[in-house]
C-alpha cells in the first residue's frame, strides 16, 4: 500500500539570506568618536575666534595705554581715539604692564600660534613624505638618509629648535623652520616603514615585474597607504608646533614681541604673576585648549583609520 500524502507545507531546502549590516563607512566612525567631536568642536571655535579676532578686540592689541596698566579683568578704562575723541573700553582679561588690552591680544594671538602649527604640520609632513619615499623605495640611499635623520633626532626638539633660531634673525619664517627641522625625521621614519612593508605585497611585485614605471607605481600603489598615518601624525605635529612656539616666545627667542602670541603674553606676565596672575592664566587657557583638543582630535583619528586599532576596539 502506498503511504498517504502529507498535507504539511514542504519546508524549503535553505532558508532565506539575511543580508550582512552595512559597515559603517569612515566618516560615521569619525563622528561616532568623542574624542573626534570634542577635539574637531574646539578646534574650530578657536579658529573661529582667530578669524573675527578685529571684530570681537575691544582694542589694538599693540595700543599702549599708560594710564590703564595692569588692571584685572572687567575693569574699564578710558582710550584716545585715532581721531582725538575718548571711549571707554572694557577689559574683560584685564591690560598687561602697558596697558594693552589682553582679551584683544589673546584673541590676536590665537592666529599666529594656530597658523604656526597648521604651516608646520604640511611642511613637516611634506618634506618627510618625499624623503620617506625615497629612503624607503631607494635602497642604497636608505642606510645614508636614514644616518642623517638618527642624527637629528639625538638633539632634543626644543634644544635644536633655540639653535635654529640662533642662528637667524626672530620672525615668524624662522620660528616655523625652528619647528620643522626637528619634526621631518619623524615624519620620514613613519613614511620610510610603511613603504617598507608596502613594497613586499604582492600586488606591487606584480606591477614591479610587469614594467610599470616607478612613479607611476609609488603614486598608485604606495602613496594612498601613508595618508591615514601621515593624517594622524600631522596633528601631533601640529599641537607640538603650538606648543614649542609657545615655549620660544616665552624664552624671548621666537616670534618679536610685539606680534602678540600667546607665548609672548606669558612671557610678559611673568614678572608680576604673583599680583595679576590674568597675564598668564587666560592666554594658557587658550593654550592648554587648543593643544588638548589636537591631540584628541589626533587621538580620535588614530582609533578609527588604524586598523589595528580597529581590530583591538
């Protein structure tokens, strides 16, 4: 006798596909970091501030007022006007020994310090990528470049930094190649290793042995791999480069102390600290500010484009 039919539904042989999640695309794991977001968010109001500083000074900032010396922060006092009239200004950080106004020379000086660190971070990352390149990919001069580098690095930065400026004239020129001397070696050992291991995958041997032409193969095989590293070791040059001109400025060997930065408003405080600490508390606020939201923002970067990083998150 045959068996009778069953009348259950027949159950299908493999049961349906669920598509995989989309990953997150790099962007979205930028702005899911809080480092990212506070570090960016910082930053970009301090250059903000350097971008309006003529329209939020409350004075020039190189305007000497005998008559206004050394008051704290909030009080008034009155000017002389180009044109021969007087106004009353309010001083919300208070005036330094000359009476110029600190809130307009810290919102001045947020330019000068912040263009030094970004004009230090691309010529740092510049000089030593190309450097890098040739020291990683040429392998006769690489012994011989990277000599020249160990070298550099064995003096302190901020040692080799004072020699630099010794032996030129203070001015911003000067202070920014100060930095940078001490910042490329860096820069060229981080290049020199990715090329290093780049250079052994397989996919360059192959374009190696099928006669492509060596920029042509640097530029499309190679390059693409140093930006992430180079991004991230570009902000750390930059709060570096903020801070170590903020040390020469105070030393009296950086940027002419008539420029106001905030290495020179310290530096000009510090005699009467004591009585009116306002000279170097709100000039190192914005210092301290900007150089930890870099370095966050550095931090951040790191954690999301280095995959090694990635795998251990």
């Amino acid at each position: 006798m045959t068996a009778p039919a069953s009348t259950e539904p027949l159950a299908s042989a493999e049961a349906p596909a669920v598509p995989a999640p989309a990953k997150p695309t790099v962007w979205r794991k930028l702005f899911r970091s809080p480092n990212v977001v506070v570090g960016l968010a910082i930053v970009l109001v301090m250059v903000f501030i350097g971008l309006i500083a003529p329209l939020i000074a409350t004075s020039d900032p190189t305007a000497i007022n005998p008559g206004a010396r050394n008051r704290h922060p909030m009080a008034e006092s009155t000017m002389r006007l180009d044109d021969g009239t007087r106004a009353t200004v309010k001083h919300y950080m208070g005036t330094d020994t000359l009476g110029r106004d600190v809130f307009s020379r810290v919102v001045y000086g947020a330019r000068v310090s912040i263009f030094i660190g970004v004009a230090v971070a691309v010529l740092s990352v510049s000089i030593g990528l190309v450097i890098g390149m040739v020291a990683g990919y040429i392998r006769w001069l690489d012994s011989i470049i990277m000599r020249i580098m160990d070298g550099l690095m064995a003096i302190p930065a901020i040692l080799l930094a004072i020699a630099v400026v010794s032996l030129s004239r203070a001015g911003l020129v000067s202070v920014i190649i100060a930095i940078v001397v001490p910042e490329v070696p860096r820069v060229v050992r981080l290049v020199r290793s990715v090329v290093l291991s780049v250079r052994e995958e397989p996919y360059v041997e192959a374009a190696v042995v099928s006669g492509t032409p060596t920029v042509k193969l640097v530029i499309r095989h190679i390059l693409p791999n140093t930006v992430a590293p180079l991004i991230v070791q570009g902000t750390f040059i930059c709060a570096s480069a903020i801070l170590v001109e903020a040390i020469l400025s105070f030393l009296g060997i950086g940027i002419p102390p008539d420029v106001p930065t905030w290495g020179n408003i310290m530096a000009e405080g510090r005699q009467l600290f004591r009585i009116f600490p306002h000279n170097i508390l709100y000039p190192g606020i914005f210092l301290a500010l900007t150089v930890l939201a870099v370095n966050m923002l550095g931090d951040g970067l790191r954690d999301t484009l280095d995959p090694k990083m990635e795998k251990r998150g």
